[in-house]
C-alpha cells in the first residue's frame, strides 16, 4: 500500500468500521495487538440490534443505522447483516416496574422503540414466562457481527487499506512542526514505525492506556466484564428474546439452547476477560425462575468487556490541544447496533467533513472535550 495518511489502532468493530469510511477518502493503515481481529468485544458480544437501547445519542444512531445497515450489505456485496428478533421486556417485581416505567419516558419520544404491555400480555408473548407485572416489546434483530465485521475489512482492503496483526503499539508520540505546533504522531510497533498527520484510536478497553502512551489526556473510559453463557434446553417455539427490565438477566434463542446473561457489569481493567462462575450461575438461577425451562447447565461460557465513558456516550473526535490524536471508543454494548452510523460520524468528525443529513448527532455530542 501507499505509505499511510491515517493509522487506526484496534481490530474490532469501531476499529474497522471507521477504517473503512475513512478509506473511502485516506490512506488507512489498521494495527491490531493481538493475532487476529476481534477477538475482545466484537466476537464475544450478544450482537443485537434494539431500537430504544442505551442513552439519547445511541439511541438516534441505532435509529440511523436501520436504513444503513441494508445498505452497507449492499455496498460491500455481503448477505444480510440482521435477522428479526422479537424482544420482550419484563417487569417481575416493583424494581422491574419501576425501571420499565423509566424506560418507556426514554422510549415514548422513538418511533420505532418498544410498545408497553400488560403483564398478561407480556407473558402470552414469552413462551415459558408468568408472573409479569408489565412489559413492552419491540421488533429488534439478531445482528451479524462477525459478518458485519469482515465484510467491513474486506472493504477497507478493497479501497486500498491496509491491515496488520500482531502489531501492537509501543509508542506515540507528537511531531513538531514548523511553528513550534503538532505536524503529526509517530507510532511504533516491535519491528515497524510511521509518521503520520492522524491517529485513529479504537482500542475499547486500552484507549485511555494508548492515549496516556501518546502524552493525551484519556476520555475517563471504564471497561466493564459481561459475562454470556449457553445453555441446553428444549426452547419452546416463538421464543423471542428476554429482557428483565431490572437489568437482572436476559435470554435469547440460540438453536437448540438459550444463551444467557446475568446482565454484570464489573468493573475490570483491559485484558482478556473471564467468566466468574458466581456470575454463570446468576444467568442460569435468574433465567430459570422467571422461564421455568429447566436450565441446570450450560455448554460453554465466555466473558466480553464493554466500555463506557462517564457519561454512556460514544467519545469521537480529538482535543484542541493535541491535533490529529482522535479518540473513537467508548462504544458500551451498543457497538455492533450503531456501528454503519457511528462509523459514519466518526469519519466525518475526524476528516472535518459534514455529518450525514441522516445522523442526528452532532460533534460537540460526542466530543472528548466533554470530559
């Protein structure tokens, strides 16, 4: 490849997604630590797509991605990123009902969001389900991700970029210009280096570690181990998926089994996450008292770490005393729904073009300068 313009740090979905739309206009290099691509958050997510999910801002770009998503499968010549997945949410108890109600005020200003329902109806829409005080239920999908995600490098190679495994980064460091200002950032690998005029960092859980490397102020970003396990059962038919609204656990259909979530949020720090066995036996204890499936075990296990800024918003875009050093992470669980829109505002905000007449985000929403 041509010698690079931009360097985009983190193989995961932020990290090749905005790749990509930036080598619709750049040269991209994307470095990635470990041995192959996604093997952190991206390949270890529940991968949904629900409209309503998460804060204001994710929320309109998860809204924003249902017409790109068709579209981007279109564009990079790939199968169908979603698949329609009902989803139900479930009040079991006053904490349930009272977060459900908290819920359906964010809700109430999305058209495409989920529709409140009675208990009864709640549970005559969850197969196995009683006891329900309220719910509400909504048209979501179970989404590709690890298509998703290698439809989007295959683009990025397609438009020239470049990609590069077990190349982590050991250093960063800004180039001087002319006028005593920032010119660039050098980056350096074990066996290779660049300079370059932007750096893109979408590393998730090791963005602020990189930006400390880099001399910047990091974007205050925690990440938090999830844990998801699969269990055997006979799952009945026109199982949607399960959310309790209390944030307690949930369950979607996953072939002949349930894959499960205590819905943990532990505070960790970056590396390869692991499942507790307390948090295993959370998902399965919770999923069956309100399912009454008959759960007793489960056939594998994993753990995944998502990361929030303080605030639950995406952080894109850079800090007016350090040029061309972009942040682009802090994408929670909401990575994967949000990645065809996030990826497209990342690459407006970081090339100074306009955002999408389609985003309703604007820079300043999810600027590091927030923080």
């Amino acid at each position: 490849m041509q010698t690079p313009d931009v360097i985009v740090i983190g193989g995961g979905i932020a990290g090749a997604s905005v790749a990509y739309e930036l080598a619709a206009s750049r040269t991209v290099l994307l470095l990635e630590a470990e041995a192959s691509l996604a093997m952190h958050s991206t390949g270890r997510s529940a991968a949904t797509y629900i409209p309503g999910h998460g804060t204001a801002t994710f929320r309109a770009l998860i809204r924003a991605s249902a017409a790109r998503f068709p579209a981007l499968a279109e564009e990079l010549d790939a199968p169908p990123f979603l698949r329609p997945l009902t989803t139900v949410f479930t009040a079991l108890d006053a904490d349930g009902e009272r977060e459900l109600e908290v819920l359906q005020r964010e809700w109430s200003a999305e058209p495409d969001g989920p529709r409140p329902l009675t208990g009864a109806e709640t549970d005559r829409a969850c197969p196995g389900l009683r006891g329900s005080r309220a719910g509400a239920i909504v048209q979501a999908a179970d989404a590709d991700a690890i298509g998703l995600h290698g439809a989007y490098v295959r683009g990025l190679r397609r438009r020239g970029g470049s990609v590069r495994r077990g190349a982590r980064v050991t250093g960063i460091e800004p180039v001087g210009g002319c006028g005593g200002g920032i010119a660039g950032w050098r980056v350096e690998t074990a066996t290779d280096g660049w300079t370059v005029p932007d750096v893109v960092v979408a590393a998730g859980a090791w963005t602020d570690t990189l930006a400390g490397l880099a001399g910047v102020r990091g974007a205050r970003l925690q990440p938090y181990r999830r844990t998801i396990a699969i269990s055997p059962c006979a799952v009945p038919a026109g199982m949607p998926m399960l959310i309790d609204a209390a944030d307690r656990f949930y369950a979607k259909p996953e072939g002949d089994a349930l894959l499960l979530s205590p819905s943990d949020e532990t505070p960790v720090g970056p590396g390869d996450a692991k499942p507790d066995e307390l948090d295993v036996a959370s998902a399965l204890e919770r999923t069956e008292e309100a399912l009454h499936l008959g759960l007793r075990s489960v056939r594998t296990a994993w753990a995944g770490l998502r990361t929030f800024a303080p605030d639950r918003d995406p952080v894109v875009g850079s800090r007016p005393e350090h040029p061309g050093f972009h942040f682009f992470a802090g994408h929670g669980g909401s990575g994967i729904e949000s990645a065809p829109a996030l990826a497209a505002l990342g690459a407006a905000v970081l090339t100074g073009a306009p955002v999408p007449a389609d985003i309703p985000v604007t820079a300043a929403r999810v600027s590091p300068a927030r923080l």
